[in-house]
C-alpha cells in the first residue's frame, strides 16, 4: 500500500476495516505472545508489516527459524522383495 492509503485507512475506526484471518498456529502463538504487555493485535501485526515493507525482507524470511531445520525426507528402503514371475509358458 502507499503511504497515503495507509495514512487514510489509519482514521477509519478498527472495526469498519477489512478483517485478516490467520491460519498458523505459530502464528497465534507468537502474536498472543506479542500481545501480552497490552498491544492490540492489529498493532502488533501493522508494526510488522512495516517493519518487512522497510527492510526489503519477505515474510517467509522473516519467519523463518533462525537455525535450518533438517529433515530426512527419503523414507527407509524396504527390505521386501517381490517374487519374479515365470513368463515361459
């Protein structure tokens, strides 16, 4: 959003503007955890977008975890084999 439409959505009361669903579970806990000294969600989300919109940054960096997480995606090989069919008849 530019500046303007950001400065004129600021004198619009909370709830006459539009709604924002989150659907992260670490998400709620991170935002229920910056909430707790008292900021509105609405706040804390606003500071954040900003913050990102500032510094270039996307969100998926921005939240992503500080350390990589490493996962072993390859299943175990299974040790079955199948019999090989007899085709000579």
């Amino acid at each position: 959003m530019h500046d303007d439409m950001l400065a004129g959505m600021s004198g619009i009361a909370r709830r006459h503007q539009p709604p924002i669903t989150i659907r992260s579970a670490r998400a709620a806990a991170l935002l229920a955890r910056l909430t707790a000294g008292g900021r509105s969600q609405a706040e804390v989300i606003e500071d954040a977008l900003e913050q990102l919109a500032a510094g270039h940054q996307t969100l998926a960096a921005a939240l992503a975890p500080a350390t990589p997480l490493d996962f072993a995606w390859e299943p175990p090989r299974s040790g079955l084999q199948s019999p090989v069919p007899d085709l000579g008849d």
